[in-house]
C-alpha cells in the first residue's frame, strides 16, 4: 500500500446537489486518501439549500463547498486528477475539457434531486446520498494501488450501474 493521494473530480452540469454531496462523502469517508472535488460545465454558482442542509444535519463540513466551472480543474495549476465521475447524464453527454494526466473516468449518473419541488424533495436528496454514498464504499473498496488499468476502468464502470443509476451515457469525462 503506497502513501499516495487520489484527486478525484465529480462533474455535473450545475455544480450544485449531487456533485457537491460526492465531494463532501469521498472526502469524509475517504480519510486523507482521497481528495475529492466537484465542479459543473455550467454551474449554478450556488450550492442548492437543500443539499447544505442535509450535510449539516449530518455533520458534513460544508464551508469550503462552492459551485465552481470545471475549467479550474482543466488549467497547468489545476490539481493532477486520478479519477473524474460524471454523476449526472447532462454532463456524460456533454464535450470536456482535455484533463491533463488523463485520469480514469466513469459515469455515475444518478436522479437530479433539485428537480424534485416540494416535501418530497429532502427525501430525494436523502436518497441521492445513498446512491453516492454506496458507489463511494464499493470505490474506496478497490485495490486502488495494484489493480490494472482495465480492470479498474470495469470496475468503475459496474459502480457507474449500482442501484439508483440512471440511463445516461457511459462515459463522458
């Protein structure tokens, strides 16, 4: 097992539910091995409340969440990205930037929660968390340091197909 640590990159086209809640759980559950980020193609340029408030409640720091262009992660000063995950089809299907180091990429495309209106949408960011949370473990739980290429790239893409996918593209990071 090495010291290093991943930089891993979760893209969604506003930047502001589901790619934040990936952020905030990798970066918890993935204890200084991992860094996580998000970003959006066309960011909203507000984190939604609902996802604030959901993190809160469970403990989440939530300070440095920010929605932010993908284009600060595509520049020579941007961190070295080991993985990106697209977690909404919109972003999947849309034309990224070149990432330098040509990270692994997967899609993991989960239900908007912000597209939910009224007392039903705390429930679809609780279940939102879920879904990421789950794909995170199943994540965290690969041999990171001495998988091959390819297998990882399956593996990546079978997390991508865990329960709560949606029927977005496979790849588009």
């Amino acid at each position: 097992m090495t010291d290093k640590t991943y930089n891993v990159l979760f893209l969604c086209t506003g930047n502001s539910a589901r790619s934040i809640l990936a952020e905030a759980l990798l970066n918890r559950m993935g204890e200084s091995r991992f860094r996580a980020y998000s970003a959006g193609s066309f960011p909203k340029g507000d984190v939604h409340p609902a996802a604030l408030e959901l993190l809160r409640e469970l403990g989440f720091e939530t300070n440095g969440l920010r929605s932010k262009s993908w284009d600060e992660f595509s520049g020579p000063d941007a961190p070295k990205l080991d993985f990106i995950f697209t977690v909404c089809d919109n972003a999947a299907g849309e034309t990224c930037p070149i990432w330098p180091g040509h990270p692994m990429t997967a899609h993991w495309g989960i239900e908007d929660p912000a597209a939910i209106e009224g007392p039903a949408q705390r429930e679809a960011f609780e279940r939102a968390l879920h879904y990421l949370s789950n794909r995170i473990s199943l994540f965290l739980a690969l041999p990171h340091d001495s998988i091959d290429e390819m297998a990882m790239a399956r593996k990546l893409k079978e997390i991508g197909r865990s329960e709560g996918a949606t029927g977005g593209q496979e790849t588009g990071a």
